[in-house]
C-alpha cells in the first residue's frame, strides 16, 4: 500500500470513526459529540432544510481538508454505507445512527 492510500485510509478511518461531520463547539479534539450535537450538525450541514443530506452538502460539511484527504470515490463510498435505504441522499436517522466498523 502506498503512502497516498494510506493517507487516504487514514482519513477515512476518521470518518468512519466520527459520526458526525463536524467538530463539537469549542474544537474538543477526540471528543464525541452527543445525539443533540449530531442532530444539530446535520441541521446545520441541510443547505436547503429538505430534511436530507445530498452527497453535496454532506462533503461541503466535512472538516477542513478531510474531502482533499479522500478520493471522490471513497467519500462516495463512504456516503453509500450509511445512505441505508439507497435513495441518495442521508436523513438524519441514518446520519446521527452510531458508525458501524467496516468488515
């Protein structure tokens, strides 16, 4: 594995690890946000309040750099894995559920 895809995997693994898109309010490095703070990321995240996240507004909220950190393809893949019933698009239950590990 190069350097580059374990870059990559590396950033990935980050989302996987966070589930929510964004750092809790005042920057708590490794913390973990609660249901209420995932809830209002995704509220935030919702650019046109449709009550869905499309694979758009869900990257333009990632973290500073982290899109650049990943390919388009594993962020699309990434997306895909909590997009649970496959219309394209994350409603909040499916971005504020707990992160499974990847197998």
């Amino acid at each position: 594995m190069t350097f580059t895809k374990i870059a990559a995997a590396s950033a990935l693994a980050l989302l996987v690890a966070a589930p929510a898109l964004a750092q809790p309010p005042g920057g708590g490095g490794g913390m973990r946000m609660t249901p209420e703070e995932r809830a209002a990321a995704f509220d935030k995240a919702d650019a046109n309040k449709d009550g869905k996240l499309s694979f758009a507004e869900w990257k333009t909220a990632l973290p500073a750099g982290m899109a650049d950190q990943a390919s388009d393809e594993q962020l699309q893949g990434f997306f895909a894995r909590r997009d649970t019933d496959g219309d394209k698009s994350l409603s909040k239950a499916e971005f504020t559920a707990p992160m499974q590990r990847p197998q």
